[in-house]
C-alpha cells in the first residue's frame, strides 16, 4: 500500500514539473530599457520621388478660377500642376438676353391701321314709346365692318428705364343700326377722330402698351327711305366728344414692322332731333348712347 502512495506522488510531481517547463518557455522576454515603439500593421508606402521645396514651382494664382489657388499640399499635387503646365477650361459665360429692336433709339415715328369690329355696351333703352331712344326705336346695334379703315400715327420717345411715352391720332367709323320690333329707321353713321397718349414698355420684342385720350365724333344719319317719307321726317344729329382707353401689346416682327393686338373703349353720346316736316306735330330731342368695345389686330410701320 505504501509502495502504491509513493509511486502515485512521484508520478504527480513529475507532471507538476512538465508544466512548469512548458509555461517558462513563452513568457515575454522583459527589457530595462526603453519600450520599443509599435510597428504599423500597414503596408509601407512607395518611396516617390518629391522634388525639395526649393525645386517647386507655385502654380500661378491667374491659372485657377477666381484668382485663387487651391490649398493642396505639394505631395498630393500632380506634376502639371507642380510646374504650371495644368490649363484650366474658361467658364461659359451665360448668354445675353436678346436686345429690343429699338436698343439705341430716342425716338419713334410709326404709321400703322387696324382691323377692328365693335360690339355696343348699352344698346337698349325701354320699350317702344315708353322710355325708348325716340318713338318706337328702343334697340341700337352696331354693324360690323371688318375692312383695315382705322389707321393711326404716333410718336413715341424713350424714357429712363426702359419705358417709352408718346401722343397719337386714330380714325375710326361706326355705323349704328336703329331698331324697333318691325325693323329700323336707318343708321346713325359716326367718324371719330381721337387723339391719346401712349406708355409703353417693351420687352425684347414684345411691346405691351397702354393708351388713353379723347377726340370728336362727327355724327350724320342715313335715314331709311320708307321711313323717311319722301325726306317728311329727318333725324338730325350732333356732334359730340367722346372719350377713350385702351391698350395692347405688340411683336416687334423686324426693327420697322410690328403687329399688334389692341382693344379699345370708346364713350359718347348722340344728341338729336327728330324733325316733323310738313305737318304740325313738334320736333322731338334724344340722345343715342352708341358707346362701344372695339378689338382687333393690325400694322404698323416705325420710320
């Protein structure tokens, strides 16, 4: 039994001392000196070949955009841009917008007519004989007549700014049917001659413009033959002032030739008599109201 004791422990103080060995051989070897400094798991650089600081050249500052040049270190610069061989694209300049046709004028003396048809803004007025125009004409209406007969001048001069300011003339003629329920009486006929003033502010070869003046509307009646009864009953007109408004905007087609479209308000009444000739029976005063909204287009010509 003592022999079994003996031989267990002498079998444990071997293997005590085995692993004894075996931890010894892979402790750190420890150094009085200074600690080494750690080595970088990275992969060296290649070596490049950098010329000195004396050797460089600085890139001019008129070769980068703005006059500036960018804070890059010299290693990381390219070699063109190392000796100043880099050329930098200039930037594109943005195109310039399209100048009016008229860009240098002062001044602008145009001749031009219109096609234009108008429409009544007040063309009733009670029933017949109660609270009519006269009698038993109570409705009026206006004829259309689309031929170019409404010429116009004007001259125009340019401001600061952009804006022009100018003064014209206009011809137009109106031609008003009177009504009644069974027909007319004739037509009361009307040339209008109006003066205005003009503002205007082109843009490119657009020209919106806006116009406002008053004239004189010469006014004549073209009676009817049957009503008239062999000339027994005549309607006999005043002149009369009217005013107007209106604007547009024109397209500069070439420096000289613009079309435009217009629209027009023009205000004035018709004084008149109705006439009994050959009988007893008292003359009779009315008035018309043939104010009118005229739209159309036209052409003009600058000189």
């Amino acid at each position: 039994m003592n022999r079994i004791i003996r031989s267990l422990l002498a079998l444990l103080l071997l293997c005590t001392a085995a692993s004894a060995r075996r931890h010894t051989a892979f402790e750190p070897v420890l150094f009085d000196g200074p600690e080494p400094p750690p080595q970088s798991l990275e992969a060296p650089a290649e070596e490049t070949d950098v010329p000195s600081t004396e050797a460089q050249e600085a890139v001019p500052a008129d070769r980068h955009p703005g006059g500036i040049a960018p804070s890059v270190p010299e290693a990381e610069q390219s070699v063109a841009e190392r000796t100043g061989a880099i050329h930098y694209a200039p930037a594109m300049e943005a195109d310039a917008p399209e100048a009016a046709p008229d860009a240098g004028r002062r001044f602008r003396f145009e001749l031009g007519i219109r096609s234009m048809g108008a429409w009544l803004t007040d063309d009733r007025q009670g029933e017949p004989f109660h609270g009519s125009f006269v009698g038993s004409i109570y409705k009026i209406k206006a004829k259309q007549n689309w031929v170019p007969i409404h010429p116009f001048a004007q001259l125009s001069f340019a401001l600061p700014g952009g804006l022009w300011l100018g003064a014209g003339a206009t011809y137009s003629h109106l031609d008003v049917e009177t009504l009644d329920d069974g027909g007319g009486d004739g037509d009361i006929e009307s040339d209008l001659v109006l003066g205005y003033v003009l503002l205007e502010y082109p843009v490119a070869r657009l020209r919106p413009y806006a116009e406002a003046g008053c004239g004189r509307a010469f006014n004549t009646f073209d009676a009817d033959a049957s009503w008239s009864a062999g000339g027994r009953r005549e309607f006999v007109l005043e002149d009369s002032t009217a005013w107007m408004a209106g604007g547009g905007i024109g397209v500069a087609v070439t420096d000289r030739f613009t079309v435009d479209a217009h629209v027009r308000y023009v205000h004035f009444d018709v004084d008149g008599t109705y006439e009994f000739r050959g009988d007893s029976r008292p003359d009779t005063d009315f008035t018309f109201t043939p104010s009118y909204v005229a739209a159309g287009v036209g052409v003009s010509y600058a000189l």
